[in-house]
C-alpha cells in the first residue's frame, strides 16, 4: 500500500502545479477517502498544542494563526484535561502496534480532516473502473473534526521515538486513512465535531450544547458573536464579540484576554429569550420548536443583539476587568439576560424599554465585594474573598431579583444603599 498516483492511467492527466495529487474515493460531495502517511498528514495539521499556547501565536505566521483560532473553535481544550493524558496512553498503544506485539489486534480510527477550500478532481479509467485523484495544495492547512488525540499521539511518537522503541521513520511513513471533508462551512465542520464525539466520550455536557450548530440557543450564541459588536480594540475601536469570548473552555484565568466564555454567553441568550423560567434551561438543549410563538431565530438573534450590543457598551470597562468584578460570572450574565428579557418583543407586559434598562443597571456596584454580592452571586470564604462558585441555577434567580426588584433588600445592597450593606 502507498499514497502514490503512478498509475500510467493518470500519468498523462496529472497537473502538479494545481497541488500535490493523492488518490481518493470520492463518497459524497465534499467528502472523500484516503490513505497518505502520518507524515504527510502532520504538515496539513499542524502540533494543536500551539494553537493553544499564547505565546507561541505571536511567532506564527497570519495563515499559521489563522489555522489556530479555527482549530480552537471547532476542538476542545488539551491543556487541564484528560485528553492530554489520554494521547500518551494512545502514543504507547500505536507503538505496540507499530513493533508487532499487539498481532493483528489492534486498529485506529480514521481522521476527519476539515479543508475549506473544496479540492478539484481528475478521474481517469482503470482496470477495475473510474480511478480518482484529488489535488491537495502545497500549503494546504485544515484542522482535524475527530481523531486530534490520536494526532497528538503520534506527535508523541516523532518528538521522543526512541522511548517508544521506534524509529522516526517509522511513525512519519505509517499510513492513515483520512476522511477529507472539504469545501464546507465552519459551521458544518463544528457539527460533524459534536455529531461524532455525542456518541463517545463526551468531555462535558456543555462542550457537547456549545458544538451543537442544531440547537436554536447555541445557533443564535454564534450569530451575536458575529454580529454584536463590542469596544474592545486596542484603541478602544468596536471588534465582533467573537474575539472576547473562549469557544473552548468552561473556565477563563485571570491572565486569560476574553471576557466570558461561550457556555455563559449561550446562557445569557436562553434567558433573554426565556426570562427567569430560562435559569432551568441553560443545561439543556433549546430547539426551533421552544422559541417565542411567530418568531424565527433570525428575528430573535436580531433582538437579542440589540440589547447585547447595549449592554456590552455601558459595561465594557467591568468585562475587561472581570477578575475583579461580578459581571462576567455565569449567574450574573444569565441573571442580566433574564432582566433584559422584558426588552424583547415577545415578553409579556409589561414592556422594559432600553433607555430603561439603562436606568435600572446604572448604579450597581459590579466589584467583587463580599459586602455587596455575598448570598446573591456568590459566596464569602473564610478568607474573607468572595467565591462566585454556585451556577445559573443556584445563583441567578437571586441575581435576577437584586438588579430588578426595587421591593428586595438585595436590590438596595447591590447599589450600595444604606442597612441593605450588611452581610445576611
């Protein structure tokens, strides 16, 4: 077996100046099947581990970037998870299997590799019927929709051959095969990603709702981080919401540059579309069927983004200071959306117009103080900090009510208005 295209019925057929060929079986449109070495393979897809690492990005090329922040939204995370582990147990099951111990009983799956640009085709008849090749460019960059861990594995094997008991040769001419899926949308690319892990292991259950491009909440989630527009630009110019939210992980750090991360912008959109009934919602899938009566997801996408774009406007210095604010929290942003929902059309009376919005929020006290927020948003440690540990659920109905409700006490002592300071 080998990726060569010598067969004499292509000679006469084949431009290497459109790419490198590789033959193929086309399956369905945008989708064809190869076999090419793991070598090959590892200079369309590059080491993932970069496109996390912060420090690499500035040395990279724009295409190598650009490469990275797509790979990041369509995978998960490596660092802080099984999956870094999880390819070195892989790297010594591929070496086993590589030496001969394992017999024939051993196997590994194909990689789905996403291109985006839909690749040509050349066919040429052969002794068993149509053969095909499909031109592959020389600076072909994708971003792999399953099988990343095994990647990493056999990145293991090539960086430290000789602990696996194998050659670098080895590993590098070791043939794969590959679904190639190209000329496809990211979108698409994004659920073939949650369609093939729904069914393994899921890393968790909003890594699964935050891939689902079917589910109503997530879908209208990834049209205001397109649309939405926030002043976050080095000299304060407005940018797509997108380059402020983490589309891979559920917990930001402090050194980390976004604002808030996708699992908490999907929650706040379920509450603006569900008011308070929303908080039960935020764990579970939302279809076209559960939005307003007479309304499409473009015409609830679009009122949602009026009021998103206001409210990143008026509170865009808290967001970027988020480590030492209250606003960026799950509960807080849910709580946010499930008081903006009375500025959508589809609320029931009465109506919360935006300039009043703008009034009720104006005076909260968004610092991360235990005097203000302990028993609303979160919680005081025995350090004397405040823990904002405790989810939509526990936390965003009594979030809700301080900003809302001028009748509760806690509305009063998120403004920082007399007795109401006390701690509980």
């Amino acid at each position: 077996m080998s990726e060569s295209t010598s067969s004499s019925n292509f000679a006469p057929h084949i431009q290497v100046g459109k790419g490198h060929p590789i033959r193929v079986m086309p399956v369905r449109d945008h989708l064809s099947l190869a076999t090419i070495t793991w070598a090959h393979l590892s200079r369309i897809v590059p080491d993932p581990r970069r496109a996390e690492d912060p420090k690499a990005l500035p040395y990279l090329s724009a295409a190598e970037r650009e490469q990275a922040e797509i790979r990041n939204e369509i995978q998960r995370m490596i660092q802080g998870t099984k999956k870094r582990e999880n390819a070195k147990d892989y790297a010594r099951y591929i070496a086993d299997g590589i030496r001969g111990t394992r017999g024939e009983a051993w196997a590994t799956p194909p990689f789905a590799l996403w291109i985006p640009d839909e690749l040509e085709h050349a066919s040429a008849d052969g002794p068993f019927g149509t053969d095909y090749i499909a031109y592959l460019p020389f600076d072909a960059s994708g971003v792999l929709m399953d099988a990343e861990t095994q990647h990493l594995a056999h990145i293991h094997l090539a960086e430290s051959p000789a602990h696996y008991g194998i050659t670098r040769d080895q590993i590098g001419s070791r043939l794969v095969c590959v679904e190639i899926y190209h000329g496809i949308s990211l979108t698409a690319a994004r659920q073939i990603f949650h369609d093939r892990n729904l069914l393994g292991v899921i890393p968790n259950k909003n890594v699964a709702l935050n891939s689902d491009s079917n589910d109503a909440a997530t879908s209208i989630t990834f049209g205001l981080m397109d649309h939405v527009k926030v002043p976050s630009g080095v000299r304060g110019e407005n940018v797509p919401l997108k380059t402020v939210v983490s589309t891979n992980k559920r917990q930001l750090k402090i050194s980390d540059p976004e604002w808030l991360t996708l699992s908490t912008l999907r929650s706040f959109t379920i509450t603006a579309i569900f008011g308070r009934s929303g908080f039960e919602k935020t764990s579970g899938a939302v279809g076209i069927e559960d939005l307003p009566v007479g309304y499409g997801k473009s015409e609830v996408e679009s009122a949602i983004a009026r009021v998103a774009e206001a409210l990143f406007y008026w509170f865009a210095d808290e967001f970027k200071n988020r480590s030492a604010t209250v606003i960026a929290a799950p509960a807080v942003l849910a709580a946010l959306g499930a008081v903006a929902h009375r500025c959508m059309p589809w609320s029931d009376e009465p109506r919360r117009p935006l300039g009043e919005l703008e009034l009720l929020l104006a005076d909260v006290i968004w610092a991360r103080m235990p005097v203000v927020w302990d028993g609303i948003a979160g919680k005081t440690t025995t350090s004397g900090a405040l823990s904002l540990a405790g989810g939509v659920k526990d936390n965003g109905s009594k979030t809700a009510t301080a900003l809302e409700d001028p009748a509760s006490q806690s509305f009063d002592r998120v403004r920082g208005r007399g007795s109401a300071m006390r701690i509980p």
